[in-house]
C-alpha cells in the first residue's frame, strides 16, 4: 500500500536506510586496518594471512558488486539491498564470534559479499526514490556519507580496540545493521521506492561468469603477488584467466541483448570519466590511508596509537564530508569539467605536500595538507557518481551503479597493492643502509641481506618491524630514513593518480553539457 508521504520525506526514509547502511560498509573499509595487530595477536596470523584479512573483503565486493546491481534490476532493488544486509550481518556476527584465522577469513568474504549487494543498490534505490530536481543533493549525502564512514573508521576502531575490544567493531555491525533492516521494512511496505523491476529482463549468466572470472583472480593476483611473488604460479596463473575473461566480457557484451555491462556506454566521455575517476578515488584513497596509517603509527615516525592515528585524518574526515553535502547544491546544475579537475587536483597537490613529511615533522605542518586532500575527495565522491548515472536510461542506473561502485572497489585494491610495492622497491633499494648499521656477523644482519636477495617484501618487513629495541644511532637513523623515503613514494604514486585523473576530467569533460539519459543513444540500434 502506497504511503501517502511528500516525495521529500519518502527520499529522506530511503537516504537514512541507505546512510546506515553505507555507514556500515565504509567503517569495515578501514576501521578493520587498525585493529589488524590485535587480530595478529589474537589468531597468530602470518603477514600474508594478515594481508587477506583486509583483501578477502575488497575481492569479494569487487567481484560480485555488478552482479548484484543486475540483479537489483532484474529481481527488485529491495530484495538485493535486504540480502545484503543479511548476508553482511552474518559476516560480522561470523567475525565477532571466531576462534581462528578460518572462521575470520570466512566471515570477511561474506561480509564483503554483503557489501557488494549494499553498495551496488544502495545509490539506484535512492536515485528511484528521489525527484529528479534533487537527485543531485541526496547522491551528494550518499557520497559524504561512504567518505565519512572511511575516514572516521579508523578512529572508531581504534577507540574500540582500545578501550573494549576488537571485537566491538563487528558487535556495531549488528546494531546498525538492526536499525537499517527496521527502516527496510518501513521503506518496502509503504512503497516508498517504486518498482523498477525490467519486464522480461534476462539474467546475463555468460557474462556474469566473465565478470567473477576476470575481477576475482585479478584481485586475488594484485593482492597476493606481494606475498607470493610476482613470477609465481600462483600469480601468474590468475591474471592469464583474468585475461581469458576480460576477452569473454567483450563477446558476451556483444553478443547479448541485454548484457549484464553495457560495454558501449563507456564510448560516452563523461560516463567513461565517472568510471575511470572513481576507480582513480579509489586508488589514492587506499592508498594513502594504508600507508599513512602505518606511518603515523610507527615508533620511528609518529608514535601514535591507533586512535590517535585515527584522529590524525580528520582534517581529511571533516572536510570530505562537509564538501561532499554542500558541492552538488552549488555545482550540480554546471559542467562539472572544472570542479571534477579542481578536486582531483587538490588531491595531487596534498599528496605532494605531504612528501615532505619525516620522522621530525610536527602535526601541525601536515593537517592543513590532509585538509586539501579531503576538498578534493569530497568533490570526487560527491559529482563523479552523479555525472555517470545521470545519462543513462532509467532501466540501467542500477548497472551504472554497479559498474561506478566495482571501479572504486577495484581502484582501492590495486591502489593499495601499487603503493605497497612502491613502498617496498624503496625499502629494498635502502636496505643497505640498514645493513651496514648492524654488526657484522650478527643474525638479523646475515637475515636481512639473505632477504635482500631471496625474501618477499613481507619477509623484509617482518625482520625489519623485529629490529627493536634499536641500539646505536646509525642503524636508528637508517631504519628512520628508510621509513620516510618508503612513505614518500607510496604518497608519489598516490599524486601520479590523482594527476592522471585530472588530466581525463580536462579531456573529457569539455563542451555542453548533455540531456539526462543522452547515453541511451549508443544503445539504439
């Protein structure tokens, strides 16, 4: 039965179910990052296995947001988001109550999947359920909402690691979760998102194959090449399926009716650019937490303890979120050229200023360049979503959606795998420095340089983080210059991105701006 409540207030319910939801979802994001020494300890995980605490959840969501969203199309938007929304809390509920590293990798994948279904239908049920005149303002909230969930994370886990328990982090799940499948049940049985279901829609099953085939391997190869290594089978064998796949993803594009990605959208410029530059949001946006997070963190850096790392981003946290309600009120009925390039290149200058960071900077010299980082994101994830989904036909906003989400997912892994490598290329060119400050003779000596030849970067880092209490100034001094120079590049590559990304918002968004729904056009046959 239809309620009759403003649209307006019908769109606030949505938003607020869909907010909790995206709150969820971004605070596992990076809150997880900071409690990943008290799961170390806890479940005696290895450095790899640590590593796949954080990637089972992104490879999981990278692979099947796309499905879910066609789903949403095919089957219902509420269904999907109500699934989801299950399926995560027993992930959490999986975490919360786990006795070993099993039953903690288990319940990361399924709240992964869980997120997968929450991110990819989350944006297209509020887009079907707000006014055309105020999709801008409330895809807008959406966005502040994901980045400050991202960036209060890693307090919030922190302050629970710290003060409660780890464990505290999945308990919130829950809670929260209880109170979004409340507001479901309102949502759905007063119609307060119309049906947008596709009459005699067909599930893409060839294409959905290509699609797990060629994100889940690639994912799982981006993630465990650090650890495995490059040359191995285990790497090697994944991405040449993901190849195959990606080759299978253009057939079946092709070949279908009614394709579950619609490769031909992307010859639009302004829906391949919200594509690419979220993939690029994503990039820089883990890479940067991961590696700061460290960073700040560290006995040779900043010292801080996990809350306080926490607190240190929320210059970042803050103006992410405030820019990210306020930009579409103001930008959203202009070309959204220059404010897409502006954003992206406040990005690259912040993450350029912060390579003058050392182990002797005050906090006081940094937050203002967090600050300009978070301008930047804040218009990324505010405008970049709505420029894509606003041109295409009403029956595939909930691919778009899909599609934009799976870019940011995927952006996020390979920005953390690239910046790690980065990262490590610079710690192995150092070494040597290291090498020397240690006695001849001794053992972690004869280990770091049979590392330097044969070990993972991992390895490396393990004998490194084992290097305490330090004695003696030189070896002190090289461990601290070591550190500084492997933040600095993971920040570069962070910076190249967000250069890159501006230079495709220059190229691409250039001249009129086009009718609602213009990409329908590359579909007519």
């Amino acid at each position: 039965m239809s309620d009759a409540k403003s649209p307006q207030h019908k769109a606030r319910v949505v938003l607020a179910m869909t907010a909790i939801c995206m709150m969820v979802v971004g605070f596992n994001t990076t809150a997880v990052a900071t409690i990943l020494p008290n799961l170390k300890a806890e479940f005696d995980l290895t450095p790899a296995e640590l590593q796949w605490v954080m990637a089972t959840y992104t490879v999981a969501s990278a692979s099947l947001v796309t499905i879910v969203s066609r789903l949403g199309d095919i089957t219902g938007k509420m269904g999907v988001f109500f699934f989801g929304m299950i399926v995560f809390a027993l992930g959490s509920a999986t975490v919360l109550f786990a006795h070993d590293g099993a039953m903690l990798l288990s319940g990361r994948a399924a709240q992964g999947a869980g997120a997968a279904a929450l991110f990819g239908t989350s944006l297209s049920l509020l887009t079907a359920a707000t006014p055309e005149d105020q999709r801008a303002s409330v895809t807008g909230a959406w966005g502040a909402i994901v980045g400050l969930a991202i960036g209060v994370g890693p307090i919030l886990g922190g302050a629970f690691a710290h003060y409660i328990s780890w464990r505290a982090v999945f308990a919130t799940d829950l809670i929260l979760l209880a109170g979004a499948f409340a507001i479901g049940l309102t949502v759905s049985r007063r119609g307060y998102v119309p049906d947008t279901r596709l009459a005699g829609a067909r599930f893409d099953y060839v294409g959905a194959s290509a699609v797990l085939l060629f994100l889940g391997p690639l994912s799982f190869a981006l993630s465990n090449g650090e650890s495995a290594g490059w040359d191995t089978p285990s790497t090697l064998v994944p991405l040449a399926v993901s190849a195959f796949a990606m080759v299978c993803i253009v057939i079946a594009s092709r070949r279908s009716q009614d394709p579950l990605i619609e490769l031909r959208y992307f010859r639009h410029p302004r829906y391949f650019m919200a594509a690419a530059g979220m993939f690029l949001t994503g990039f820089t946006l883990f890479g940067f937490f991961v590696y700061f997070n460290t960073f700040v963190q560290s006995p040779d850096a900043f010292g801080y303890t996990s809350v306080e790392a926490g607190l240190a981003i929320m210059p970042l946290s803050l103006s992410m979120f405030v820019i990210s309600v306020t930009a579409p009120r103001f930008l959203a009925p202009y070309s959204f050229q220059w404010p897409v390039a502006i954003g992206l290149g406040l990005m690259a200058v912040g993450f350029l200023s912060l390579t003058a960071t050392t182990n002797t900077t005050q906090y006081a010299e940094i937050w203002w360049k967090l600050m300009i980082v978070g301008i930047g994101l804040g218009i990324c994830f505010s405008l970049l979503p709505r420029l894509g989904l606003r041109l295409l036909p009403e029956r595939h906003v909930g691919q778009g959606s899909g599609v934009i989400n799976a870019c940011l997912y995927f952006g996020a892994t390979l920005g953390a795998v690239v910046c790690g490598l980065a990262e490590a290329l610079t710690t192995r060119k150092g070494l040597s420095e290291v090498i020397n400050a240690l006695p001849v003779g001794s053992a972690p000596r004869e280990d770091l340089a049979h590392a330097l030849t044969h070990g993972s970067p991992s390895q490396i880092q393990q004998i490194l983080a084992d290097l305490k209490p330090i004695a003696g100034s030189a070896l002190a001094k090289a461990l601290r210059d070591l550190q500084d120079n492997a933040f600095d590049s993971a920040m570069v590559f962070t910076a190249m991105a967000a250069l890159l990304g501006m230079a495709l918002a220059l190229l691409l968004l250039r001249g009129p701006i086009p009718p609602l729904h213009s990409a329908a056009d590359l579909t007519a046959n």
